[in-house]
C-alpha cells in the first residue's frame, strides 16, 4: 500500500509499505493491504511503518521506519493512509 506522512510544512515519509502501526485514540491500530475504509484520530506515540520486500537484504529481515509524533488523523481507504500529523 502506499504510505504517506505528511505535516503541515512537509511530508516526513512517502512510499510502498507493507503495514503501519498507528497510535490511536483507541489503541494502536494495524494497517496492512486493501484495509477497510475509516479515518482514525491519533494520539502521542510512534507510527511504525514496515516493509517485508528488504528480506536478505543488509536492513535485516523488516525493514522498519519508526515517525514519532504529538498527534493527528490518519485517513484510510483505496489501498492508501495518508497521516497528517503534529510533530
């Protein structure tokens, strides 16, 4: 799916993923391939974005990106999450 964090001034991260670990309101949510549609509010913690296609490659088995962040929405839906985030 692809992946973008973005802020106000810049995006933080752009790219295919494989799953995203967001921080919500609610609890942490996973979000892999075709996920149902939604909009999730987010809470401080880390978003946590990896990538399964770097196996036997130098990164290690997951390749892991990890986006702290204050807070923010996470928009879901057509294979995409899009996160407008406070950092």
């Amino acid at each position: 799916m692809k992946v973008e964090i973005l802020t106000i001034f810049k995006s933080l991260f752009s790219a295919q993923a494989d799953e995203a670990i967001l921080p919500g309101e609610d609890g942490e949510i996973s979000v892999w391939d075709l996920h149902q549609p939604c909009l999730y509010s987010l809470r401080a913690g880390k978003i946590i974005i990896r990538d399964r296609s770097k196996v036997g490659q130098a990164e290690g088995p997951n390749k892991s990106n990890s986006i702290p962040i204050k807070r923010g929405l996470a928009i879901i839906g057509e294979n995409k999450l899009t996160a407008m985030v406070e950092i």
